[in-house]
C-alpha cells in the first residue's frame, strides 16, 4: 500500500474523491451504450445526450434555488469567476467599470482583478477583521457610482470564515452594482439561495461536492446577462457565454453529485461540526496554540491552527501519515506564508506555523482521533528542538 494510501485525508477543501454514486452515473454516459453524441446535434444520440446535461443543470440549479435557464456550465470555478469578474467589468466599462473584492478572495478572483488593473480598471481591495469578516460599512463606503461589481466569496477556503452574503446583497442591489459569489467551498454545505440573497453571479464547481475535476457552473442572473462579456468563442453554446462542446459524462456527474448534497448536506453539516469541535479539543492540549477563525462563523469542515514553534513545512514533512495543507492547495508550491493570514493581521512567524484541516464526507471520529495525536506528538518534537 502506498503511503496516499495510508494517509488520513484531511485537505477536503482543496479537493474530494468521487462518490462512488456520482461514479456509477458516469460511468454509464460512456460507451457505445451510453450517451456519446454531441449534445449539440439535432439526431437522436445528440437529443439524448442534451436531455441528460438538461436535467442535470436542474439539479445543480435546485442547490442553489436558481431557475434552470440561468446556469451555465464551465470547467470550473476559476472559469467561472474569471468569466464573472472580466465578463461583467468588461462589459460595463462605459460606467468606469470599478470593481470591489476582499483580500482574502480565492486568486481566481484576486488575478482576474489584477489583470483587469492591467487593463485600467480600478479594483478596491476590502480588508476584513481579524476573524476574516468583511464590514458593510467598509463596503458601503467603498461603493461609488462608478462601481459595477463586488465580488465577495461565501466561505474562504483556507479558515472557513461565513460572510453575510444575504446583507452584502442587499446592499449591491439598492446600489445597482451586480453583486458575484464564490461559493465553491460552501455550496452543498451551508444553504444557498440566490434569489432571496441577492446574488446575481455565483460561481460553483463540483470536485468540491464528491464530483468530477473539470465542471463547473455560473448562476447569472437575467439582469447581467447582456452585461457579460464571453472570455471564450465558437458555436455559441450555453447562450452564447461560454462556447465549447459540452462534457456529457462529467456534467451528469455533476448533477449527481448536487442531487446528493442537496439530500444530505444538513445532517452532513452537523456531523463535520461535530467533527471539528473533537479536533480542536484534542488540538488544546498542546499550550499556545491558536484557531485562526471564529467558530460560531466558519464553515462546519475548516479548522485552521496555529502552532507557535513549529513551523508549518516541517510539521508537514513530520506527518507523512496525514494528507494537509498548510493553506490554499493553489499556493502549494509558494514558500511565502498564507496571504489570507496575512491580510487578518498575523505575522509572518504566526503564518507559517499554521495548518489547515479541512474534513469531509469520509472522515471518520478515529481519523480525528489519531490526526490529534499524530500533531501533537509532531508539534512537542519541533518545539523540544526549537531554539
């Protein structure tokens, strides 16, 4: 058995294996038997094949209280906030096309505004408090008249922190700005309803939902359709903002994958809390540790910790029989500590001594229990040896 194998999977946030029920439906798309014409074509195989992505689209979209009609698929959250992001500032820069985001937001959306600077646009960046919560005075002050989106994600992905996304809407709706939602971490999680929050653009993906990697989706709502602008063109698909032949197999996994968050993601929720708690109460033992998000706030699966002497790459190395992050798995390969951290206010040293535990759908109470005391036992070595 290898040593992934033998690991205790604790880096759900970055991405989950496929559930083996998700598996089974997209295993059937395949083969001669399955659904193989273009979903595009008017024939019998490619009418098959569109049934299925229509159905699908309706259990993505019943996640997130979305009609049907106003979901587009993309191969993932990245695409999908790009496409948000560039797509609205683009398409209303005759308004001046100011853009509003949070520091701490996924780089997905943190690059795209970088590149819209680039094109001279101008983008606010909020600072949020220590507990990584954006104020809506700080953002009620940064809206101008000139403002055309805000883009605030729902659950951070590295301390699990909740915006309140349903006030934060109402306010971009009295101001006219249209209001974008990266809810890759919290969709199937915590409840989701667009229209009664206010949310005009909401990006989704479905390997964080016991999915296939390389699908995902974008809530538009009907009044920033014609303010989109497409990054993408070719035939048109998907009401002509996201051209390109759509993947039957892994948007019915997809589907699947929404169908069965939606049926158990409340008791799910419960459960990982459950989970969480037990963590960091074996967690205290050790002395001088922090939690780096507010737990009456933060997503029920995210625990992120800080270990005061014991640096962060080093606790990694010395827990081969665990599978963690010390933060986004998209700064992998950065030797700069977290900048979401960073942006809450904690020095460079704090930073680099904090993990992040992310737990899932297969996490188990004896995982927890042996993932304590595996960074227990870690954390006293590196701290003994600590000058």
């Amino acid at each position: 058995m290898s040593d992934t194998q033998r690991a205790i999977y604790l880096d759900y946030a970055a991405t989950t294996p496929v559930d083996p029920r998700v598996a089974e439906c997209m295993i059937a798309c395949l083969g001669f038997e399955g659904l193989f014409g273009n979903p595009s074509s008017t024939h019998a195989f490619g009418r098959a094949a569109r049934a299925a992505i229509e159905q699908a689209r309706a259990e993505v979209a019943a996640l997130i209280g979305a009609p049907a009609q106003d979901l587009l698929f993309t191969s993932g959250a990245t695409e999908s906030d790009n496409l948000a992001v560039l797509g609205v500032a683009r398409g209303e820069r005759r308004r001046g096309g100011h853009v509003i985001t949070v520091r701490t937001e996924h780089k997905a959306v943190l690059d795209a505004c970088k590149q819209l600077e680039r094109e001279g646009h101008e983008v606010t960046y909020l600072v949020p408090d220590r507990s990584g919560l954006v104020s809506l005075e700080q953002l009620r002050e940064a809206l101008r008249p000139e403002t055309v989106l805000v883009s605030v994600m729902h659950a951070n992905n590295e301390i699990g922190i909740v915006q309140d996304i349903a006030a934060i809407g109402a306010l971009c709706r009295v101001h006219g700005a249209a209001f974008h939602v990266d809810a890759a971490q919290s969709a199937g999680r915590l409840p989701i309803d667009v229209q009664a929050m206010q949310i005009d653009l909401l990006s989704l993906t479905a390997h964080k939902l016991y999915g296939p990697k390389g699908i995902g989706a974008l809530y538009v709502h009907p009044r920033c359709r014609a303010r989109l602008v497409p990054l993408q063109f070719g035939g048109g698909q998907e009401r002509g903002l996201r051209s390109g032949t759509l993947p039957v197999q892994q948007i019915v996994g997809f589907g699947a994958a929404c169908k069965i968050a939606r049926e158990e993601g409340e008791a799910e929720a419960q459960r990982l809390h459950v989970l969480r708690e037990q963590l960091w109460t074996a967690l205290s033992e050790l002395p001088d540790i922090r939690r780096n998000s507010d737990a009456a706030r933060s997503l029920p699966g995210i625990l992120n910790v800080a270990f005061p002497g014991a640096e962060g790459e080093s606790l990694l190395f010395g827990l081969p029989e665990l599978a963690l992050t010390t933060g986004s798995a998209c700064n992998s390969d950065s030797d700069e500590p977290s900048y979401v951290l960073r942006a809450l206010g904690l020095d460079t040293a704090t930073a680099q001594s904090s993990l992040r535990f992310s737990l899932g759908r297969y996490t188990t109470a004896g995982d927890i229990e042996l993932a304590a005391a595996a960074v227990c036992r870690e954390v006293r070595r590196l701290r003994a040896i600590s000058p």
